[in-house]
C-alpha cells in the first residue's frame, strides 16, 4: 500500500510540476564548434519556449577560446546547479558552463587528464554530489599534440595521431574537476587487449555501475567493443566484464553505447551502435545475463533514451527517430517514429524536465539542424513540433549553418550535445 501510495503522489507531483510551470522560459544549450575549424567552440543558446515570438531564434553564446577540440557529449541534461559539463574530445579536455543565467553563458573552468586517463566523454551526476565520468584511454605523452587542436571537424571523430592508445577508465570527480577516486577498466582476464570506457550507469540502490566500451576513435579498425562491464560503485572495484552475443544479423553485438536503467529499477537496456538491443539482468549477481532483445535498421544508431516505458532510439538508416513500447522488455513493440529527409542522420537526443518535448540534433546534413519532437508520454505517440523552424523556412528544424552567433561567429557550426533548460 505504501509504494502504491508514493506512485500516485509520485504522478500527482509530475502533473503538477508541468501544470505549474506553462509560462517558464525555455532554451536549448547547444555544444558546437566551428566546421573548418578556424573559430573558437561555443556553447549556444536557443530561445525553446513555444509562446516566445523568438521560438527557435539564438539569443546567446559563450566561446571557449579553443580551436578544433571537437565538442561532443555533454551531460545528457542540465545540473541541478545550472551548470552542464562538456567534453572536446579531440582535445581531451573538459569544460564547465555556468548557465544559471541563460542569456549570459559563461566558462567556470576547464580541466584535461585526470588520475593517469585522458579524453573523457561520458559525465553523469550523483546524489552525493559527486559526478561520475568514463575516460576513454591511460594518458600518454602527446595526446594533447597540436593537430588534435585544428584538424577539421566532421561528423564522427577522426584522430589522426599514431598513438598506440591503452584501457582508460572510471574516475569519480567533483564538477570542477576535482579527484575523488578513479580506477582501471583493465580486466586481467583478458591479457592485454585494451577497453575504452564509453558511458556509464550508476546504480546507487545495488552499489553497482555498468559501462560500456566503444572507441570513439575511428581510425582504431581492431576494437569490436561488444564488452559490457560491471562495477561496485563505493569503491570503482571493476568486478566483472561479458560480452554480449551476437543476434540474428551477426554483428549486432558490437560497439556497446549507452546504458539506461530500466523502470522497475532491477535490469538494463544496452544499445550498440550496429542498432542491437540487449536486456542486461541479475546485475548484482556474480554472473550477470546479456540477452539479445532486438535489432533496428542499419548501422551508426545513435543517442537514445527511456521516457517512462517508452525507449526513444535515432536510427539513422532510417532517417527516423523510433519509439519503443518496453513495459515488456523482451518484446518491445514500436509505437511511433518520425521520419526525416534523407539527407538527415538522427544522433543525439535529450529529453525536457516534463518528459513530453525532445530534442534531435542531425549529423546528417549541410546545414546541422535541431528539430524539438514532441512526446506523448499516455501512448508514445512522436510528432515533430512544426513550430521550431527557422523564419524564412517553409519546413521544420533550426539551422546551425549559416547564422551569427552572437560572439561574432558567422560559419559552419557543427551542433553535437543540446540539452533543455530547467
């Protein structure tokens, strides 16, 4: 009775918290940087609220001062602070945006290797404060060289250094930076092949953590990264590492990407990049299960996430964004997609405080554009928001390319991680 009391004042709370706040400016942070890679990165910001006469406009933008340091994932939302950590990764390096006034963005710090790791890319907040983050390699003499710093941008990360890159690992910081303890994702059963931590999952009410462990180097043709790794979260302790199964097609096992934790709060969802879909269980247990679930279209399926029951999965194959019924998660059913020109290439997206608005960025065509989808949360229905456009655009979808930033930025900008305000 009593959890069934905390459910309905749960829903009670979630209602009223969207009631409440119709009228609340929203915005876009957006993560960015220069396509030639001559202008300093940037984070934009982007007038969100559907009232507002400037729906969809930029309003603000704060640059870093670094050049060519691909930014790429961000938190996947906004700290509870307002700050919205961010990692360049082809220059290893960290920066922390204060955006509790989101007309007037600005730099905290910036930080780079920490605990003997280098090139962060996942960042995920804890209740105790700390913020939990995955570094893809050990530090090696040369991985902040100059060329990481200039190379053109593109869609995908191309590092064009001959660094012989070595297993990174889990480090726990405080925001600024700041070591609270970290350790080796190297795992003695399997000699010396090498395991680049991509993102990670704290579960706190088990005192465990799962990772992943995609190279975002592409240059590195060898790394299969079909390993999942589990953790005991008090001390990093690495406790055990599988590797998931191939499913009908093959390859559907490989490139392990983003773990989210399912409703019941007992068993995982993992994704890969080749689009597979894995059912993690039995996580405390000393041998966790990796079942195949599904698989969509293609390969290179991007950033997803769980809204309720909901699992939301870009697939750019299909130029299309896909929602997923799991309330069983065996057999999950879609329910909706929607679809995009075919010169459009799904990737990321994130999801607003009131679970109902979602935001895609497109890695996919000339002019980089963000599209804000709308998210049914009774039924799962998707429908694109028509509204965000640009004012001279007869279709949907904001334009990185082609504006002025208001730092003074007039090029290609290149949009990866965008998360909504609170």
């Amino acid at each position: 009775m009593a959890r069934k009391t905390l459910s309905i004042l749960g829903a009670i709370s979630a209602v009223a918290f969207m009631a409440a706040q119709p009228n609340k400016p929203s915005y876009l942070y957006v993560w960015a940087g220069d396509g030639d890679g001559k202008a300093s990165d940037f984070l934009g910001v982007i007038d969100a609220t559907p009232s507002s006469p400037h729906y969809g406009e930029i309003v603000a933008s704060a640059p870093t001062g670094t050049v060519g340091s691909h930014p790429h994932h961000t938190e996947a939302e906004l700290g509870p602070n307002g700050h919205l950590l961010a990692n360049g990764f082809r220059a290893a390096r960290t920066w922390l945006f204060d955006l509790t006034n989101p007309l007037k963005p600005n730099v905290v710090t910036s930080f780079g290797d920490l605990a003997g790791f280098s090139h962060p890319h996942t960042y995920v907040r804890m209740s105790n404060g700390h913020v939990l983050t995955t570094y893809q390699y050990k530090a090696t003499a040369g991985d902040m060289s100059a060329h990481h710093m200039s190379t053109p941008m593109t869609g995908m990360i191309s590092m064009s250094d001959t660094l012989t890159h070595t297993t990174g690992g889990l480090v726990e910081i405080d925001e600024s930076g700041r070591l609270i303890r970290s350790a080796s994702a190297t795992d003695p059963a399997f000699g010396q092949m090498p395991i680049y931590p991509y993102s990670v999952l704290p579960i706190p009410s088990i005192d465990r953590a799962i990772s992943t462990t995609t190279d975002m180097n592409e240059g590195d043709t060898l790394s299969t990264a079909e390993w999942v790794q589990f953790w005991r979260l008090s001390d990093l302790k690495l406790l055990r590492s599988i590797a998931l199964m191939p499913g009908p097609r093959g390859d559907e096992h490989k490139f392990t990407g983003e773990p989210r934790l399912l409703p019941r709060g007992k068993s995982v969802y993992i994704h890969t990049f080749n689009c597979g879909l894995y059912l993690i269980q039995n996580i405390k247990d000393p041998n966790p299960t990796a079942t195949f679930v599904m698989s969509f279209e293609g390969k290179n399926c991007g950033v997803p996430i769980l809204a309720g029951h909901y699992w939301l999965q870009t697939v750019p194959e299909a130029h299309a964004v896909v929602a997923m019924d799991i309330a069983d998660p065996m057999h999950p059913r879609e329910v909706s997609r929607v679809k995009f020109s075919d010169d459009e290439g799904p990737h990321w997206l994130s999801i607003d405080r009131t679970g109902t608005r979602v935001v895609m960025n497109s890695s996919g065509s000339e002019a980089n554009r963000l599209y804000i989808i709308n998210l049914d949360p009774k039924n799962g229905r998707l429908t694109l928001d028509e509204n965000f456009r640009d004012k001279s655009s007869t279709t949907p979808g904001v334009a990185m390319t082609g504006k002025t930033w208001p730092h003074g930025f007039t090029g290609k900008a290149i949009p990866h991680g965008t998360v909504f305000s609170r």
